[in-house]
C-alpha cells in the first residue's frame, strides 16, 4: 500500500470516527428532546400556535431518528467497503471516493440542518419557564 493511500485511509477513518460520533450523538440528543417535548405538550394546549410548533418539533426529531439509523446504516456499508478493498489491496477506487464524497455532503447537510432546528427548538423553549416535572 503507498503511503498516498495509506494517509487516505487513515483521514478516511478518522473522519468516518468524527461522523459515528456525530451521528450518534444526534440520536441521543433527539431522544432527550422528545421526552422534553413531551412535557411542553400539555403546557401548549391552550396555545394552538405554541401547540403546533411543539408537534412541528416532535416531527423533526422523529424524522432525525429515522435519518440517524440510515446514515449510521450508510457509513457502516461504506467501511466494510473500505475494509474489504484493504484486504484487496483496492483502496479508494472511483467507486468509493464516489460513496465518500457523497457521504461527506450528506453530513455536511445534515450537521448544518440539525444545528438550526436545535437552535430553534432552544430558543422555543428558553421562551417558557421550566415545567415542574422538569425541575
């Protein structure tokens, strides 16, 4: 293996490490949110446009769960890929740059998209006091 391609797969690793972690994150983040949002369903109720911005918010961390579990689907594939062209000494062939660069954008959207909802579901509920049974 040429030190080029070794230095591919070491950045390609280090970089798909960051994204787990990312990823992961995400879906714990979104979990703990939910159980937040279910607090501040009963305390919108009387708010029909607060009400709908919380079943807004539910749906967008529904919709990053589901997108959690297919990119952390999409990156598994992509490292057996890279683990078997290690073993046929075929590293980082169009095929996978393709496949890493595709993946790299979809992070790119979807770090870029999770930050805004999370600034926006932040900014929603620093707007309420604190309900009681989060205290």
């Amino acid at each position: 293996m040429t030190t080029s391609k070794t230095y591919q797969l070491n950045h390609a690793h280090f970089e798909h490490k960051l994204w787990r972690n990312k990823i992961e994150t995400v879906a714990q983040e979104s979990t703990f949110f939910l159980k937040i949002l279910d607090e501040y369903k009963i305390i919108t109720l009387s708010n029909s446009k607060n009400s709908l911005l919380v079943a807004e918010f539910v749906n967008q961390f529904h919709h990053y769960q589901r997108l959690t579990k297919r990119l952390l689907l999409e990156l598994t594939t992509i490292e057996k890929e890279l683990a078997q062209g290690v073993l046929d000494d075929n590293i980082f062939d169009n095929e996978q740059k393709k496949d890493h660069q595709y993946l790299n954008e979809e992070m790119k959207y979807f770090e870029f998209d999770y930050r805004e909802t999370k600034t926006k579901f932040r900014d929603f509920i620093a707007s309420y006091k604190t309900p009681a049974t989060l205290n």
